[in-house]
C-alpha cells in the first residue's frame, strides 16, 4: 500500500547559476480512508509526486544531474497505532519518466517511503543542474 498525496505547494525556484536551478516546497502524505489502522512493525509506505514547476523534458532532451532531499517538517501522532511507531522518510530519490498523459515529454518523479502512522508533512528541495 502506498500513501496518498494530500497537498503539494511548491516555493519559487531558486536560480543559482544559469544551469543550476533548485525547486523545494511542502508536500503533505498519508491516507485518504477515514479508519488508519497501523502496525508499529510495518515497513515504510511508498509515495511520488511531481513537482508542479519543474519543467518537462523533450524525449530526446539530454537529463539533466538530479539531486534530491526531504526531511520531516511535522506529523500528527497515530491514535490507532500499535505501540511505538516509527516516523520518518527514507529512499528518496527522483528521476524524469514518461508523460503518464501519454504526451512525448518527460517529467520529473520524486518517489520515496515513509513511516507515518496518520500523516506526515515533508519539505523537499530538487537540485537540477544542466550541462
């Protein structure tokens, strides 16, 4: 089972250098359903998204070098949890994919896991730097 994406607000993009660009933001995940019910032993849910402003690819357009981040900005204990319950995001990584539209763009995929027995809030910052 993955986590749902329940809201996604991006900062303006920071332009370091004319081939440098960092994207960051706020993305909220966990369940859409009303009754969560989790174990303190489960293994970490994955989730994806795609930044709103990061630019599309052309298909033949070289990618450029991606580096990416996410912490933990705040979370809503877990009232139906079993015992101690982890919380936190791990495999975060980001890649450009096929238009899931079916057009001949790419767009960026910033995919992960996290532990969040009922929500969790997480800053991520995407490095691009073209050649």
């Amino acid at each position: 089972m993955s986590y749902d994406i329940l809201g996604l607000t991006p900062n303006a993009p920071l332009v370091l250098t004319p081939g440098t660009t960092v994207y960051s933001g706020v993305v909220r995940i966990g369940q859409n359903a009303r009754v969560q019910v989790f174990r303190s032993d489960e293994p970490a849910r994955d989730f994806g998204f795609y930044p709103p402003d990061v630019p599309p690819l052309e298909d033949a357009a070289p990618a450029p070098r991606v580096w990416v981040e996410a912490q933990v900005m705040w979370f809503v204990p877990g009232t139906q949890s079993s015992g101690r319950f982890p919380v936190g995001v791990e495999r975060i990584s980001a890649a450009y994919t096929p238009d899931p539209r079916g057009s001949g763009a790419r767009w960026l995929l910033v995919t992960g896991a996290a532990h969040a027995a009922s929500g969790l809030q997480l800053a991520y910052r995407v490095t691009l730097q073209r050649a």
